[in-house]
C-alpha cells in the first residue's frame, strides 16, 4: 500500500511537471488577449526605454508648438485687424471695385496712380481708394476705361485725421514724399512715435476710423502745436491691385 501511494504522488508530480508550463502558458495568452496586449507593450516601454531618443527633439516639439501658436495668433490679430479696418466702408452704400494699377507716378510732385478700370465699371470721382493695410487716396478723375487717384502724398492732398483712441486731431499734408507731414489742431496732443493714425470722425471727404498709418516721428518744438511724420500703411510703390468704393 504505501508503495503503492508513493508510485501515485510521483505520477501527480510528473503529470504537474509536465503540464504545468503548458498551464502557465495558456494562462498569459488569455491575459494578453483580455488585456489586449497592454503588458507587453509596458513590458517593452520598460525594457526599450535606453533606447528612447534624447530630450532635444521633446523641446524642438514644444518650441515648434510654441511657433505655431504665436502664428495662430498672429493671423487671426491680422484678420480682426483688417476686420476693423474695413468697417467704417462696410457701412457704406455700394460694392467694392476691384482695379489693378496700370501705371504710377510717384516722384515729387506727381503723386498718382492709374487704374485700369473707370466709368464702366461704375467708378465715381471722389471714391475712396484702399490698399492692402490701408488708405492710398480718392479718385480725382475717371475715363470711361480708367481713373485717377490722387495719393495721399500728393501736395495738393489735405485730409482730416486723428489719433487712434481719439488724442489728438489733425491735417494730414502731402509733401511730395513717401511720409506725409500731420500737423496737429491742438498743442496738448499727447503724440509719440508708433501712434496710429485714422482718418477723422469729422471729415467730409473720408469715412471716419480709416487707417493711414503710423506716425514715425514727432516735433514737439513745431508751434502751435506738435507735428509729426507718417509712415503710410498702403505704400503705394508696391501695389499692384486697389479697391475702390
């Protein structure tokens, strides 16, 4: 009998030995199938991670992140921007008038573009003229083909302007330059360089909050009142399409 036991339990323990592996292996197949594979991908993270590249290329992400964010920005600053700047025509009366610039003068006292579009295409004397960033001038004579405008540099060209945020109001003068000279109606006019100027919200000849452009620098010795020069928004030397309305 008590061989008999002993002959038993070597026959379980062989049996346990010989099956047991295969137990086992069964047993992490079902694992890894219940848990869809998620030990062994840690597994390899873990045994792979001296391998894993350095963390230069994290940081070149993130600052590429950090660039594309600032470009998101920049751009939809660009499209309020432009926004605002065309809503003063937008309440107009009327469509815009899409022309190219056929010819320029735009050396001393000759200060004009020529467009390629006039009376047919419903361009009125007078019409304001506008330019990627800004004002560039009215229309000062129309042909059944084409038209005239007279630049904001011109000599011949006054226009009533202001300061963003209404702190101070003046005359923009063309000089027959690229930099129209602004002088300023009131000797309180707290004017500094990079201010922006608008046409004014009592000129009869433009729609008001139209932007001109930024002031490059000031004379605060000018009397009566501070004088200043403008770098236009719309050069005109570099356009080659207009609108017109």
């Amino acid at each position: 009998m008590a061989m008999g036991r002993r002959l038993s339990r070597l026959l379980d323990r062989s049996l346990l030995l010989s099956t047991g592996p295969w137990l086992v292996l069964l047993l992490f197949f079902l694992v890894v199938r219940v848990s869809k594979g998620a030990p062994l991908a840690d597994l390899y993270a873990q045994l792979s991670r001296p391998f894993w590249p350095g963390s230069a290329q994290s940081e070149w992400l993130k600052e590429s992140q950090q660039l594309e964010d600032q470009q998101r920005i920049a751009t939809l600053e660009g499209r309020l921007a432009r926004l605002e700047q065309d809503q003063p025509l937008r309440n107009q009366a009327g469509d815009w008038i899409t022309a190219p610039v056929i010819s320029r003068r735009i050396e001393g006292w000759w200060q004009q573009l020529e467009l390629g579009a006039g009376r047919v295409q419903g361009i009125k004397t007078g019409a304001v003229v506008t330019g990627p960033g800004g004002v560039l001038g009215r229309i000062s004579s129309v042909t059944p083909s084409t038209s005239r405008v007279q630049l904001l540099t011109d000599p011949s060209s006054r226009v009533g302007v202001e300061l963003q945020g209404g702190k101070g109001h003046g005359l923009l003068f063309g000089e027959g330059s690229s930099r129209p000279l602004v002088k300023f109606l009131n000797n309180d006019a707290t004017v500094q360089p990079g201010d922006v100027v608008v046409t004014s919200r009592a000129s009869s000849v433009f729609p008001a909050n139209l932007i001109i452009g930024v002031v490059q620098s000031v004379n605060t010795q000018a009397g009566p009142a501070p004088q200043g020069l403008v770098q236009l928004s719309a050069p005109a030397d570099q356009i080659d399409w207009v609108r017109v309305r």
